[in-house]
C-alpha cells in the first residue's frame, strides 16, 4: 500500500502572508498526503478553515496545530483544558522540567518538542520517556537545525538526537520527524527526510513511519475526536432521533 507522508511543522511566515499558498504548493508536490500548520492559540475558526482550504487546493489535507510554550505545569494545565477542542495536533514547547514531566504524562499532548540545542538545557531523558510511553505523546525532531548547522554544532546536536531517540526507542515511544522550516527552499522530499531519521538511528522502514504511518496517525486520530459522532474510542454516534 502506498505511504501517505505527513509534515506535522511546516512553519509559515507571519511578515508574508502570501508564501503560504506557495509553500504548501511546495510541499505537496514534494509528495507530503497531511501537512500541519502551527497557528496562534487565538484564532478565529473562519481562519483556519480558509488555511483548510488553500491546502486543499494545493492536493494536500491541512491539520490545525498549536504549540504551548508554558512555563509552569499550571499554565500547562490551562492551556489545554482552553485549547484540546480547537485543534487537531497540539506541541509542547518544553522549556523546563516541570512543564517537560507534565506534558509526557498528559494523555491530551500529542507532540513533546525540546527546542534547546546545547545538550545541558534538553530534559528528554529515561523518565520522560517512561511518562511519555504511558500516555500518547510523541517526541518530535526538526530537521530544519539539521540543515543550518556545520560542523562541531551538527555533530553535537546529532549525538544529542540519537541518545534521545534512543531513550525513546527503548520505552516504546513514538518519535515524528517534522521539517519546522518556513523557507521553501528548506523543503526536502519525504524520503531525503527519513534519510535523515536514518542518522538518528533507524532502519530504512522505521524511518519511512517517522514521515508517514506516525504523524498520519496523530493527526487523524485527533479529528476523530473532535468530531460531532464521537463518544470514545471505536464508539460513534451513527443516527439520533426518537427513531433510532
């Protein structure tokens, strides 16, 4: 069965709004089936239909997203009580290690993000990932520092990804690959970024799943739940009506 592949970040630029329909033009003719969009916590839903709608038109399904950047587990806590009903996938930004422990272990977080590159400031490590395992959390990598950095820098940051992912392997914890970049020219073919999943220390079909059957799976699972006929998981309401 063909792959479909899924970019969970593709990023766009607030200061020119008219790359968008460019770059998610971009990103499906590169092959990507479900692109997610991070959006601001505040938008209207008219917004983010007519996001829905200029990725449709460029052949590729749109998946609204949101990343959190709190820095306590109260603020956290909030955040998503506010914000779990709006939007398919939902990021944390961890920035500490309270917020970082809170997300892995909350069943409404769907992407666990580390966004510091020297190794002292990362909190992805053996009990995150046994929090994380026990919930539905994914931990998401970027290429786009990939792609930026040289030497000493890139070897840094790869020794520190592939101990991650090593952690995360060993708990049985999901891991997506996203772009996160905002540049088409930083756009690269699904497979070229499996391949760079392939560095981090999978085989060639686990990196496959890290582009596709993973992030596809977040995102459509979310809007199973968000829709109007859900009552839990494998249980929909088909008709109502005293006719039922």
């Amino acid at each position: 069965m063909k792959r479909k592949f899924a970019d969970l970040h593709l990023c766009l630029n607030p200061k020119d709004p008219n790359s968008t329909p460019r770059i998610m033009a971009k990103a499906a003719a590169l092959g990507y089936d479900l692109i997610a969009v991070p959006l601001n916590p505040d938008i209207p839903e008219a917004e983010i239909s007519k996001f829905k709608s200029i990725c449709n038109d460029a052949g590729a399904d749109f998946s609204s997203r949101v990343d959190l950047t709190p820095k306590t587990r109260k603020q956290l806590m909030f955040q998503l009580r506010k914000l779990r009903r709006k939007f398919e996938v939902i990021c944390v930004q961890c920035e500490n290690k309270e917020v970082a422990r809170q997300a892995a272990k909350d069943r409404r977080v769907d992407l666990l993000s580390f966004p510091f590159l020297d190794f002292r400031d990362r909190f992805f490590d053996w009990a995150e990932a046994e929090l994380a395992s026990n919930s539905l959390a994914a931990l998401e990598v970027d290429t786009k520092p990939l792609l930026l950095l040289d030497g000493s820098k890139r070897i840094r940051l790869l020794s520190t990804l592939r101990r991650e992912i090593s952690i995360a392997r060993e708990f049985h914890v999901p891991v997506v690959v996203s772009s996160g970049v905002a540049k088409e020219m930083l756009l690269r073919k699904p497979r070229e970024v499996a391949a760079f999943a392939s560095l981090l220390g999978f085989d060639e079909a686990s990196a496959l799943n890290t582009v596709s059957t993973i992030p596809s799976n977040i995102a459509l699972r979310n809007r199973e739940k968000l829709s109007c006929g859900f009552v839990a998981p494998g249980i929909r309401v088909v008709k109502e009506g005293a006719d039922c």
